[in-house]
C-alpha cells in the first residue's frame, strides 16, 4: 500500500498509508508528550489537559464538538501514556474534511478557567475510580516502585493533591510548550486521497508554532529491585505485579522479547496459563512486553485467592528462573510465531489498525513499517535471538508489587530458588 | 465480493463470502440451539455444554484442544446467548485445514463424565461471578421478569439448583438432539478457497446425524409491565434497566427500530446521554435494540447514585413519553444515520465481522446480506417507518427492574407522567 509522508514549515509531520479498497479512514493527531515529560508540580497535567481538548476552541463549545463527532458519525476518542497523547477518529471516507477540522481546531482548545474547575472534579472522581480497579492500582504502584526515579515511573492520572493544586495557567504553559507543531506527527490511513489530506491538515496547522520538542531523561534502567506488598483489605484477590528490564521501542531485540513474553505468559497456551490458570491456582496470569523510548520492561502478573499468593509466587520465581536459563524451546518458538503473525495481520485489517500502527512506527523508529516488514521481522527471530535477549535483560531479575488483603508476603530467596 | 452456499446431504448448510484482498479468514460453526431451547429441569445446559465442547473429543484430549489451537495461532473462542451456540477462529489463511479440522472434531465431543464433573465446578464459579456483576444481573432478571413465561427469559448460565442437579447423560441427550446436522450452519470469509473449504467440512460433518431440527414458542410478547425492585446492599450504584418490546429479526421495520435506540441511547451524543450522564446525573446510561427470532426488546438502562436513581427514573420515562409521541427529528435521524453507516463499515471490515454478518444473517434471514445491503436499508429509514415502528412497538410500555442499595423506588404514574 502506498505510504506517504510531508513535513510542514514548521516542523509538523503528516504521514499516511493509502488503500483504495478500505471502506473508511481513520486518523489521529500524535502529540509526543505524555507523564514522563511532566514535573512533580504538574503531575497529571497531560491526561488533564487531554480532557480539556474536548471542551472547546475558539470556534468551538463543548457541544459543538461532541455534536460535530456525532454528525459525521464519527468514532472517536484520546488517550495518554507515558510518552504519547494521541486523538484519533475513524470515519467513512466523505467526511474526511469535517474530521481533520475537528480535531485539529480542538488541538488548539481556549482551556476556559470555568471549564477547568467543572473538569478538574471529573478528573478527581476518575482518580478515585480507578484507585478502586485493583488491577489498575497494582500497575500504577508497581511502575512507580520499578522505576523509582526514572520518569518513566510518573503517574499517568496525578494524585488528588496534584491534580487539586493545578491551576489553568500551569497547563495552558505545560500546552504552549509541548502542543507544539515539531512535537506533533499526523497519522492516516485508508480510504483516502493523500494531496487532499495534506491540504486540509496544511490549512490548519501551518500557523500553529514551531517550538522546541525535546525529552529529558532517556536511558534504561535495570529497576530498583523493590520487594512491596500494599494492604488492601477492601480488595477480594491478591494481585501480584514484578517488573524486570527489557529492550526499548528501537531495539533490535524488541522481536525476541515479544516472543518471550507470549511464550511465558500469554492468555492461552503460555508457561504460566499451565502453571497457574489451568490448574486452578490463579484467577489469571499474564506477561507481555512493554516498549518506551530508551527503555523497555516485562509485566508480568497474577491474581490469586490470598492463601495462594505465597505458592504463586514461588511457581511465578521458578518459570522465571527456567527462562532465564534455558531460553524456549523450537516448538514454543514456532507457537509464539504463529500467534504473533495472527495477531499483526488481524490488527492490521482495519485502517484504525495501520494508522496507529504506522503513527507509532514513526514515533520511535522515525520510519514507515508495513504489515510485511512487521511480519517479516517477526517470523526473523531465532533461538538465539531469544538467549541474547535473557542475557542482555534478565528476565528473572525483578521488582515485585502485591496488592490485595495480605498484610504480608514472604520475599522468595535469590532469583527464585525457594 | 463472491458469496457461495452448499447443503450436505445430511442437511447441514455451508456459507462463504470470500475476499482475496484479506490477509486473513475466520470460519465460525453456528449451531441454532440457546437458553431458549431448554426446559427447566436442564436450564443452563447450553452453555455447559459450549464449554465441554472444548474439552475433548475421541481424537482429541482437553490439552491437544489446546495446544492444537494455539499451534496454529488462532484466535478462538464461543459464546451462547439464548438462540445461539457459536464456536470460531480466526486463523492466517495456510492453516484454514487445520482450523476446520478443529473445530468440525470437538463439535462431536466425548463429553467424559470426570471431564463433566471438573467443568461443573467452573460453571458454578462463573455463575457466582456474573452473579455479582450488577449489570449483568439487573440484565439477567430484567429479562426474566420482562419475557415472564416465555422462553426467552431462560436464563443463559442457568442456576447454582440447576447446575448442580445436571448429569452427565441429561447433557448427552440435549447434544444428541441438538447438534444435528440440520441444526448447524458453518459459515466462512475473507481469504480462503470455496471449493477446498466445502471438501474440508464435507470430510469430516457429512457422517453427522442429520436430526430433526425445531424451535418452540416463536411468538412476541409485549411484556409483562412488572416494575420490581431488587436489593442487592453490597453494591453501591443503583442499575435500572426498561425493557419494551421491539420487532423480531427478520421484520422490514428492524432498522428503524435500531435508529430509534441509536437516537436515545447510544453512549455519545443520544437523548439519553445529554439529559443523563453530561449533567453528571447518571454515571452511564444506554439504549439498545435486541432483535430475536419472532420478537425483540428495547433495552434502556442507567446506573447512578442511589438518591438519584427516582429523579433519573422520571427523566428517563419523559424521554420515552417525548419519543413515543413525537418520533424522532430530521436531524436527529440524519445523525443517527451517520453512526449506524460508519459502525456498519467499521464492522465489516475484518474477517471475522464479515463472518458474524453473513452468519447471523443465513440463520434469521435465510439470505445473504452484502455490507452494501446493509448500508442501502439503514440509509433508507425515513420518519415514517420511525413513526410506524413506534405505533406498533409502543417504547413507553415499560416493564421495570431496579437492582441496587435501595430498598424502594416509587413506580412512576403510568407512561412517564409525574
């Protein structure tokens, strides 16, 4: 499929991936900023200010916008990470202009102190909401503790003192300084006519300021080794989170390490799902590979009945240390590509799919991959591929977060020997 | 695309819409058996048995189901809903033989009586779960109170009596009779060769019995009116769920009614949504048209703060008045219009959407519905078929179930007014 890319004067990038069979389009607004580029003083402010985007430009109220979405039937919507705010919306090919109207105009939002206020309140109940998500908690804390001082370990949401403490003017400087259009890459694809796309995005955006994109802080940490338990007793199940290094979004090795994780944890099939879930011992189990820019991890997880935790953690050590030892074998390899190449092509057949994927490429590889250079990469990994991988980030070498009723939990010995 | 049809002598029918450009095919088996099918005495053996489908059969132990599944890379699953029993994957296309292997084997399972007895228990975890899932179980008893004594208000899972009290050879003999040739419809799409796929399935299905295939109690039912109140003190929010009858699945006037819960309920932009949840008096609400075999149902719900929950329930029985009385407007229509064509594309644009459709389609509708089919019906709703859809499915006509802390909720006087 035919990709493209233009770069306006002031530095905005716009990327796209055509293909004239699609019945629709998707696109989305990259803002390369996310918690890691935040200072304690402001924790928060990006996934707050990515809710202030709705409420309204210049152009624009709060019900004008989400009436504009709706009229073009628009299927939209944003979300925060550690390093990206993204806006996206998927729509039938016709309504391409309304669509890069809309979010274009909103990424310029008037950030109204009124609205500010009323939002700051939705944002607070949304902190307490998901402080009540055990899962999500775990997460949260356990990144936190890995990470120690990292900026990776910045909360995503603020805490209720940040957030309270913000006032309009530090995120209308925090949007000024990051919303700027060298820090923003527009992302295509589907069913769409690539000069006219350029077009519609050149109206807008040329006269947004270049600024100075930048990030602070990237290097790979091996995790501070913490060992955690936070009592929850309001919580039914006991949920176990470690951390260990990883390769970042740029690494060769980022293949094997997908391969590795799905072999030790994915949700049908893995060394856990046999170890744990199918024989009852917990309630889930999971391990997937997560990828930054300039540093990567391993979760790895379970939740379990509370008198199992201790045994769990234990089978957890003993998984990790077999790993870490003896790599996976050929036929876990083989698996583990079978699925890896299912899920890039199913992901890959819908334009949401490509442009996120396409968006993302671009974002930490500065390049276009296709679903073949995807797929091709994957279906490339070795058996040694895997071992340099465990050698150069050891698997078993972990930071450990439980969260749930137990007051306490022993720490295993060494690296899982028990 | 090309779409193909072939019946075994035994009765059992196969589908296939196939596309060349798809890097992908799902193949689902639609076996036309649900809750509705069951008799008291044996309620929730439907979807016991999906579950021991996946155990074994005599090729096959509960792990070569498995790790044959996972070999491939398939995305898998089944679900059972009250007409339905659907088991499907969606796989690379190189491993279309091994995938209809599969699936064809363990539809023809050992159902061993340890096996049964081991699943049992995971069932009755199940039950327990959704059980304390408040969405679920308002929706659960909403249906059960609203169908009354028609079938369709079985339950899915069944309960803790029913589950128990099952045996094995109960569940041989609902297999037997059900999962017959003439019961099932095997259906294809995306990338896959017709004439190879019909010898794969004829291999293994044309021994099959070929059954008396057979529904009871295909009727409409306006509902018994109920209003109940069921007090559940662990949860905090309180659920209210209205069902009224709509038009069954194969009637001419299902698009219309889908725009009109699309116009009241969709989660963006909907009457529903701007009178309740952009105020902040509702923490979600929804409306959803469910279409059946001979009947269909509405369903609008809310979820909010307990206190709340009789102003909302006002609210929301002076949206139903307003609805009933004057339809819906121009504008409104055009919009609802917009989302329904863009969900519909969107839909269609996987395999395994594909796959549902024309499924879902053969089983209702006897035909096959192209996606252009689809979009030319939604876009030629107009006002009147909205105004006749009222007429002859009055919305307002309400039956009622609260589930939450309350311990009452007053029952507004008659269709909405205060």
């Amino acid at each position: 499929m035919p990709f493209h890319t233009h770069t306006l004067a002031n530095g905005l990038q716009i990327i796209g991936e055509t293909s004239p069979s699609a019945r629709s389009a998707a696109i989305g607004f990259f803002v390369r900023t996310g918690s890691r580029d935040e200072i304690q003083a402001v924790s928060g402010v990006t996934h707050f200010l990515e809710h202030m985007i709705f409420k309204g430009s210049e152009r624009r109220s709060y019900l004008d916008v989400n009436r504009d979405f709706d009229r073009i039937g628009a299927h939209y919507n944003a979300y925060t990470s550690e390093e990206n705010t993204v806006f996206y919306a998927a729509i039938l090919p016709e309504y391409l202009p309304q669509a890069v109207d809309l979010l274009a105009d909103i990424l310029r939002p008037s950030l109204r102190t009124e609205d500010f206020e009323m939002e700051k309140k939705v944002i607070l109940e949304e902190i307490a909401m998901y402080d009540d998500q055990p899962t999500w908690s775990a997460y949260d804390n356990a990144k936190r503790i890995y990470f120690a001082t990292h900026p990776l370990g910045n909360s995503i949401l603020g805490s209720p003192d940040s957030i309270t403490a913000l006032k309009r003017d530090q995120m209308y400087e925090y949007f000024q300084r990051r919303y700027v259009a060298k820090n923003i890459l527009v992302a295509a694809a589907g069913n769409f006519d690539w000069p006219a796309f350029v077009d519609l995005v050149a109206r807008q955006c040329d006269r947004w300021e270049g600024g100075q994109p930048g990030r602070q802080g990237i290097r790979e940490t091996p995790g501070s080794g913490m060992f955690e338990v936070m009592t929850k007793a309001k919580v039914n199940q006991e949920h176990v989170l470690l951390i260990s290094s990883a390769p970042p979004a740029d690494a060769r090795l980022r293949h094997a390490a997908d391969t590795v994780a799905m072999v030790l944890g994915d949700d049908s099939g893995s060394r856990m799902y046999w170890a744990l879930v199918d024989p009852g011992l917990a309630e889930s189990a999971d391990a997937s590979f997560h990828d930054y820019e300039g540093a990567g991890a391993y979760y790895i997880s379970f939740s379990c009945e509370p008198g199992q935790a201790e045994e769990n953690l234990g089978v957890t050590h003993d998984l990790l240390r077999d790993l870490q030892r003896d790599g996976i074998t050929e036929e876990e390899l083989h698996q583990a590509k079978s699925k890896i190449l299912s899920r890039v092509v199913r992901g890959s057949e819908r334009p949401m799919g490509r442009m996120q994927a396409i968006g993302m490429a671009w974002t930490y590889l500065n390049r276009y991959r296709s679903v073949d250079d995807d797929l091709r990469d994957f279906d490339a990994v070795t058996l040694r591929d895997v071992r340099e991988v465990l050698d150069r980030y050891p698997i078993d070498r972990v930071t450990t977060l439980a969260l749930g009723p137990l007051e306490k939990l022993p720490r295993p010995n060494g690296n899982g020997q028990k």
